[in-house]
C-alpha cells in the first residue's frame, strides 16, 4: 500500500464486461436458422469491444471526501487495453483501467460510467486495486449499459458494501437517493428498452377487444376485481377500450431482468408461440380433434404420449432447436417424436393410477397440496343464497360411516381423521359459462378418510351441476361412493377424473400462476423502487426475485393471455384469468407460510 498523503498516484482497475453480440450469439446455437426464421436477430455489433478504449469513460466516485454535500468525482478516465484472466467466464472480455489519484480524493464507494457505442454492453464487474491505506474494492455490476444518450441521469453503481440508509457514508447519500428517484420514474410515457424504471399498473394487457369481442377481457386490479400488480409498461390503449393496454411484440421489463445474460424475451416468446400455433395443432390431428377439448377416446391415447410419441411437423425441432427452454419442454427421443418419460406409477403398473390409493396420496404428494383441510359437518357454502340458492352439500353420514372402521363421523372429525378438497364454491358461479363450450365438468367436493396406517382414502364424492332453470334454484348433485365392480366402478373412476381435473386446474392458475408469480411481481418491483442496491434487505432478497418479471411478462404475451396456451389448454378457458382474480380477494399475506397456512386448513 502506499503512505496516505502522496499525491499522483494510480489506482488500477480490472472491468470485466461481455458484449451484446457475443451474449446473443454464443448462446444460441443456430443463429442463421433464426435469422433465416424472420427473427429479427442482429447477430453483428458496430462496435467491437476491443475498440472501445474511447467509447467507455468511467470517474469514481468518493465516499469519505465531499464536494458540496456529495462525494468528490474524479476525473473521467476511459478503459486501456484487452488484458486475460484466468476466472473469465464463457464470452467474457476484461480490460484494465488506471485511475488518477490522490489522498484529497478519499476511498472510491461508487463511480458513473458512460457508453459512447452504438450497442448496449453487460457490464459484469470493477476491481480497484492498491487503494492507500485500504486496498481492494470490488463493484458487482451485473447490469446492461446502453448508450449515454438513453439515459437522463449517467449510470452509477456503487462498491459492494451493506448500508442501512442511516449508516450510509455522507458523501454518497446524495447518490443513493438520486438512483432511486431515477429507477422510480415519474409514471408517464411508454418504456423503452433502455428503461431502467420499474413501476406499477393493473392486468390490462391479456387481451385485445380491437379483434373482437372474443378477445376481450377484463382490466384485473381494480375493487371488483383485485389482482396483484405487474411492471408498467406504458403503451397505448385499445380503441374499443380505453382501460386496455394495446398488445404489442414487445413488452417492456427492465433489461437486467431478463433471463441471465441473454435478451432472450423474443427467442423464448417465439418458442412459445410455436408451442401454440404448430404444436397444439398436430395433437388435436393425433386424437381426432379432440386434445383441445381434454377429450381421448381410450386410454391408448393417452399412454401414446409415454410409449411412441406424437410426429411433429417436418423441421419443426430444427427450427426452434436454438431455444433450450422448448427443447427441455419437449424431452424429445428424437427429430420427429413429442414423447414423455412415463410416470413412476405408470412404470410398474399401467392402471396403478386408477386407484383409490394413488387418488388419495396425489391430494398431498402431487401437485397441489394447498387444498386440502379438515371438515367441519355438515358441509355449507359461502355462495350468496339469494344468487345462487342452496349449495349445502349433500354428502351424509349414511355415505361416510360404511368406511370409517367403525367410527362415527363425530368421532371421526373429533379425532381429526376426516378431509375435504373442495372444488366447489369459486366454480359455481362460472360454471354454466364453462359449460357452455365444448367442455363439460362438474364443481366437486371430495371426502377423504385419514387411516390408522397413516394414509389417506377417498369416502365419497359431490359433483354438482347448475340447475337447467337457473341459478337461483341451486345445483343439481350427486353423491358417488368407492365401488370396484361392475359399471359402478367406471362411474366412480370417472367421478375421481372430475376432481382431479379441477385440482389440476387450481394448481395451475391459482397455486402456480398468481400465488407463485403473479403475487411476487409487486414484491419485486416495491424492493427494487424503495431499497437501494446496498440496502442489506435488498442483497438478501434480489436473488429469489431472478426471472421472475421475465417469466410473467412473457405469460402475459402468449400464457394467460386471450386465446393463449392457458385458455385453449385449461378448463376454465377464457374465464381463467377472472376467477383467478375472484379467488384472489380472499388471499392474506399472513396466511402463507407455515405454520399458519396449515393452521388456516385445521391440518395441525
């Protein structure tokens, strides 16, 4: 180290950066097939990194020494030459840089940086070395840098330290609170790529009434349908509605939240998109036109996905083989095949899933565990009396106590041993719409008896249909009971595909979609308007928010949006998105961990 007081002294610096055209390229393995594809894709950079001793300036930034009540800038000091490390990643570039220094100066905490290309760079990383009397002080960036030109305010980052606001060095308070202001932005005008604004607005991008009425949806995040909030975007609205947001090919995130290193949105969203457009299309042709309606005509059907698998149109891998995602989605044997990998309980016995054992264990080992609670006798609704009629339900004691080993059903929920997984309340009110199209299904309540050996079986099921003469009248139900049999036991199989049908439903749009995305978005986008980047709570929660602004603006393009892979797919079909908002008003924060989700369900 050298003394404290010289003056003149240089201050070398490491800054590991990647380029745009090396990110975009490496990482796909076919660029001519995209571009061949109308991609869009410009795997060429004007400008190489190589050259770019002048076209990148950097001035640090101190954090002990003043200027007016903010931290003394240094001069602007632009990059040297391509140096090799032996910790450089794939497609990583480092090069070195010497900073002017001197004792009036101070320790650097952050610097500004400038970008004179034409073409944006990911700027990974800056070591500062032989700092006097400090030594070294590392930046983890991790950040794309576009332009001077597109920014407002010059980009600033800061060391990798931990500061609470109050314990944030004077000189870089300042700094700290102007980066938040620019990152907040001012809630007007459309984002653009280089936008480093994260903002919030309501679910008024899934559809598109400008095509018609059949691809009109409702705005979701206002008092009669709450939902939580996603990232702005600010583009124009519908003509036929006002408070629609315009769909568009591009939809604004903050750059540094795409997928890792890549701006992928395009290649994944196109994946997507050939999932939906030439894919859904080719199994509806395997089963006779059926896929899209959940219809197979027998069970060889359905085991033609685990055993021989689907044609896919000529080329079509090659054709999106450069997107791993879809590659993964597919698990294909082969060029021409759309085959899964069959299911452990398929792989010993084929019918293993049909029974009551494996019906049972799927409601707390399969997808969706967050349903089920223990009863309370007799069963009641929630469901308004008045709109609706009575939808008490009508499972009794006569249909339970044949199976509780000699118990009765008092003594039963007295020692904790009965279950329901209710599918009941939150359809009724959309199922005669859901009905109304090719698909069929019933709202279920599923009873389910907890055995001395610890495991669960199924006692009866409810599946209740609206009435033919209105809602009013209350539901038309059946109750249907264990049989193994005769054609008793097709109908109760039959009964057990209707539950699993709704459970799986459930876990997609509501266990999955909102309570694991949608319902983290305003998490992301609060920590990132309202904690700095040094805030210790910031560092502790930027890593379980990666992707997932990502994720949902690509679900809202071609997912959960009108006449997407959601709705052409699922049961609820157009409706999905609306119910999710109805379910939606019940959740509580509080209520989602543990213990306290379990508690809520009686399940401990």
């Amino acid at each position: 180290m050298f003394p404290f007081g010289q003056k003149g002294q240089k201050i070398k610096g490491t800054m590991v950066v990647m380029q745009k055209n090396v990110l975009d390229i490496n990482s796909i393995t076919s660029v001519g097939g995209i571009v061949d594809q109308g991609l869009g894709f410009i795997g060429s950079a004007v400008d190489a990194l190589t050259f770019a001793a002048t076209k990148i300036s950097i001035q640090l930034i101190s954090a002990t020494k003043a200027d007016g009540g903010k931290g003394k800038i240094g001069k602007s000091t632009n990059l040297r030459g391509k140096i090799t490390l032996p910790t450089l990643g794939a497609g990583e570039q480092a090069y070195d840089v010497n900073f002017e220094w001197d004792s009036d100066f101070g320790i650097p905490g952050a610097f500004y940086i400038k970008n004179f290309m034409q073409n944006e760079f990911y700027l990974k990383s800056l070591i500062l070395e032989d700092i006097p009397n400090h030594g070294t002080i590392h930046f983890v960036c991790n950040s794309w840098v576009y332009n001077s030109k597109n920014y407002k305010t010059d980009r600033i980052f800061f060391a990798n330290n931990t500061y609470l606001p109050s314990e944030t060095p004077a000189p870089l308070l300042k700094y700290r609170e102007e980066e938040l202001k620019n990152v907040r932005g001012d809630g007007t005008g459309e984002r653009k790529e280089w936008d480093r604004i994260y903002d919030y607005d309501v679910y008024n991008d899934l559809g598109n009434p400008d095509s018609g009425d059949k691809y009109a949806r409702p705005v979701l995040g206002g008092s009669a349908l709450p939902y939580p909030r996603r990232g702005r975007t600010g583009r124009g609205k519908t003509r036929k509605d006002p408070n629609s947001e315009k769909p568009s090919d591009f939809v604004y995130l903050p750059r540094d939240e795409a997928f890792g290193h890549l701006k992928s949105s395009d290649f994944l969203a196109y994946g997507i998109k050939s999932v939906s457009q030439d894919v859904l299309p080719v199994l509806t042709d395997a089963f006779d036109g059926n896929i899209l309606s959940l219809e197979f005509d027998n069970f060889a059907e359905v085991r033609k996905l685990y055993e021989g698998g689907v044609t896919l149109p000529t080329n079509f891998l090659s054709k999106i083989a450069p997107i791993p995602v879809i590659k993964e989605i597919f698990r294909t044997d082969g060029e021409q095949f759309l085959k899964y990998p069959p299911p452990k309980v398929m792989q010993v016995d084929k019918s293993a899933w049909m029974t009551d054992e494996e019906f049972a264990r799927e409601t707390i080992a399969g997808l969706n565990p967050n349903v089920i609670k223990i009863i309370e006798f007799p069963l009641s609704s929630k469901l308004d009396t008045q709109a609706y009629g009575d939808h008490t339900c009508i499972i009794a004691k006569e249909h339970l106590e044949p199976n509780l080993g000699g118990l009765t059903v008092e003594q039963a929920i007295q020692n904790k041993k009965l279950f329901i997984l209710d599918h009941h309340d939150y359809l009724i009110p959309y199922l005669r719409k859901i009905n109304a199209n090719t698909t069929k299904t019933y709202a279920t309540r599923t009873i389910f008896f907890l055995k001395d050996d610890g495991t669960l079986t199924p006692l009866a099921i409810e599946l209740s249909k609206p009435h033919p003469q209105g809602e009013e009248y209350g539901p038309v139900s059946e109750v249907y009971v264990p049989a193994s049999e005769g054609v008793e036991a097709y109908i109760w199989l039959l009964a057990k595909a209707y539950v699993v049908v709704n459970d799986a439903c459930y876990h997609q749009i509501i266990s999955h979609w909102l309570s694991t995305h949608a319902i983290v978005e305003p998490f992301v986008i609060a920590t990132n308007r309202q904690l700095s980047v040094v805030h210790p709570i910031y560092k502790l929660l930027f890593p379980h928010y990666r992707d997932t602004m990502n994720i949902n603006s690509l679900a809202r393009k071609a997912l959960v949006n009108a006449d997407g892979i959601i709705e052409k797919t699922f049961l609820w079909g157009r409706y999905s998105m609306e119910m999710s908002a109805v379910i939606y008003k019940d959740w509580v924060f509080t209520d989602q961990a543990l213990p306290n989700d379990l508690v809520k369900r009686s399940c401990c």
